[in-house]
C-alpha cells in the first residue's frame, strides 16, 4: 500500500557547488520566499514585500543574474540596513540571496543572514521556515535539524510539515535530531506521515508511540483510529480490552466508541452498548461521535438506537459537511430498507439524491420504490 520509497542524492558541500548555486536549491529558495510573503503578508509593510515579490516572478523568468534582479536584491538590503530588526525582511533577503549566490563568500553571507532572522525571531515560523530550508540545502544539517526540533514545542504540525520537507537530506543525520522525545511531536509526525501517504510508517511511529507514553489520549486515540479504519480488530481489542480502565472525560469519547465497535463485532452487544452510551455521555453534541456510535449500535443488533443516533447526526452536522451528511443519509437509507418501511426508505434515499444526485444506488432504489408505490 505504501508508495516505493525515494532516496535523493545527498547535495553537494557548498565549496563543490561552483560559479553558482545549484539550480535544484535555487528554486526551493526562491520557492520558500513565495511561501514566505504569502503566508506573513498581512504582518508586513508593503514595500520590502513587494520588492520580494517583484525580484521572485523576475528570477523566476529571466534567471538571477538579470540585472534588475541584482537592483532589486541591493533595494532590499537597503531597507533591511534602515530596519535592522525586521527578520522577515532579513529572511526574505536571506533567500533571494542564497538563490543567487555565486561564491563562498556570498553563499556565507546568505546563511549569516539566515542565521540572524532566526536569532532575532526565534519562534516566529514564518521565519524559521526560511532559515531550516536554507540550511538545510546547503549542509548545514544538523542545524536545520535542531531549528525544526525547537518548533515542536509551539507549532507541531508545522514542524511536522517542515521535517518532511528536509528529511531526504538528514541522510546519515538521524531522524530524532530533528523529532523531540515528546507525544504531542510523535502524533504530529505520524500524522505527516500519513498525509504524505506512508501508512506503514505512520503506524509504527504510533504504537511506539503508545508503548513509551501508555497513557497519552491524543496517541491512543489516534492509533485505536488508524486500527479500526484498517480494521484490525484483533490489534484493537487488545489496545483497548475490556478490562482496560478507560478515561472518563470528554477527550476520550473517541476511545470509548472504538472499543464499542470491536465488541459489537466481537459479539458482546450488552458491552458495546454500554461503552457506546458512555462515548455519548461524555462527548453529547459531537457529530462524529453519534456517527460512529450508531454504527456500533447497529452491529450489536439495536436499529432503532442507531437510526435515531444517525438522524441527531444530521441536525448537528454543518451545511458544508457534506460528504459526511452523505455518508450518514447512505447509512440511514440502507437502515430503512432493511429495518425500516418503504416509505421511510423513500424520503432518506431521496435525501440523499438531492445532495449527490449522481448517487447510483440512491437512483437506483429511489425507481425501485417508487414502482412499489405504484405497483400497489
């Protein structure tokens, strides 16, 4: 299921690299620049951003050595030397700087004003951003690699996105350089990891995850998940046992309703009810709760409590949600069909029709039904 790994040669040392920048990391420079303005434009004067912006599309077309390329790198840095302090600035003309970049002396001179930016803004990530990609791409690293362990501590998704952009130049710079000894890092991380479409990594991370922090909700939470959706029951029931003493508070809803779901499937309908009841208790006005609950109602054989959890779902679910209002309408009309009369099976496959009505098994038994009614 996982994708075949990619391995990326590592790049050359600065003093390989020649008259000039490799072409490969003068794009990702000026692509974090446009990253950069984009994502802190709100925060910034005007001017420096639009000497950035202007200097970006003109690298981009007509190369970095255009000389009004050149005139527009000397504009920023004289507004960097009226405003010394400004390390957005400073990281925007770190970048452009290393993207054009000729020499040692000025590739030295881009990574000084790197490592300024970040010194002066050290957890503002905008900036850091700029600094662990510049470092990175020009071997500094071990320490890009502590720059992103640092943004763990105030934006672990971020961090997260980050390390996944310089992991294939970590190479022989172990991955825990970068990743803190922390549950809140190794959730983020597995997270990424699944985003990025490695499941089996992301998997790994979480059950170790689990056996170092036993006890941490949003890691248990997130591994019962991933369980159930690969539907390794075995795996679950033994994470979540009955005779496990789950927490009783509102971040553990998740958890309870897991655990309902594999006893359902397990045949113990008396306790997958209790557990489903008490997901509900603690987490009442959640959607995704009542969802999931219903369907384990379902399985332990009480139709009517999981059509009446799936209607609730309905009212609490957003207009927006709707590929999740499809999939509880799915359920409910298949429900009606099977436990249910024609007739409510009608209005909920209708229901469902008029928000997808390209829906095939929607059509399909909406002309199903409406020959019965006919036919009588």
């Amino acid at each position: 299921m996982d994708p075949p790994e990619l391995r990326l040669a590592a790049p050359p040392a600065p003093r390989a690299r020649g008259p000039r920048v490799a072409v490969a990391g003068s794009i990702l420079a000026l692509a974090a620049v446009a990253t950069l303005l984009g994502a802190d434009a709100a925060r910034r004067p005007l001017e420096p951003r639009e000497i950035g912006e202007d200097t970006l599309r003109r690298a981009l077309v007509s190369g970095t050595s255009d000389p009004e390329v050149r005139e527009r790198l000397v504009e920023l840095r004289t507004i960097l030397g009226r405003r010394p302090l400004d390390s957005l600035t400073r990281a925007v003309y770190a970048s452009l700087l290393l993207s054009m970049s000729r020499d040692a002396d000025e590739l030295a001179t881009a990574l000084f004003h790197a490592r300024r930016a970040v010194q002066l803004a050290p957890v503002t990530l905008p900036v850091v951003r700029i600094g662990v990609l510049a470092l990175a791409h020009t071997g500094q690293v071990r320490e890009a690699a502590a720059l992103v362990r640092g943004a763990f501590a105030y934006d672990a998704p971020a961090a997260a996105s980050l390390l996944s952009r310089i992991e294939p130049l970590l190479l022989e710079t172990p991955i825990d350089e970068a990743l803190p000894a922390e549950p809140g890092a190794w959730l983020a991380w597995a997270i990424q990891l699944d985003l990025a479409g490695r499941h089996a990594e992301a998997l790994e991370r979480l059950e170790e995850g689990v056996r170092r922090w036993p006890d941490d909700l949003p890691l248990l939470d997130r591994l019962a998940l991933r369980l159930a959706q690969r539907g390794d029951w075995q795996a679950l029931a033994a994470l979540l046992s009955p005779e496990r003493v789950l927490p009783d508070e509102r971040r553990a809803a998740g958890l309870w309703i897991q655990r309902a779901l594999f006893r359902a499937r397990a045949g113990d309908v008396d306790g997958a009810a209790a557990d489903a009841e008490r997901a509900l208790g603690l987490d009442p006005r959640n959607a995704l709760i009542r969802i999931r609950a219903a369907e384990a109602f379902l399985v332990a054989g009480h139709p009517d409590r999981a059509r009446h959890e799936w209607t609730a779902a309905l009212f609490d679910l957003g207009a927006a949600e709707t590929a999740t209002r499809g999939h509880v309408l799915e359920r409910l009309a298949r429900l009606e069909d099977e436990h249910g009369s024609p007739a409510a099976a009608l209005r909920a496959w209708r229901a469902l029709a008029e928000l997808d009505p390209a829906h095939p098994e929607a059509r399909r038994r909406i002309d199903d039904l409406d020959g019965f009614h006919r036919g009588r």
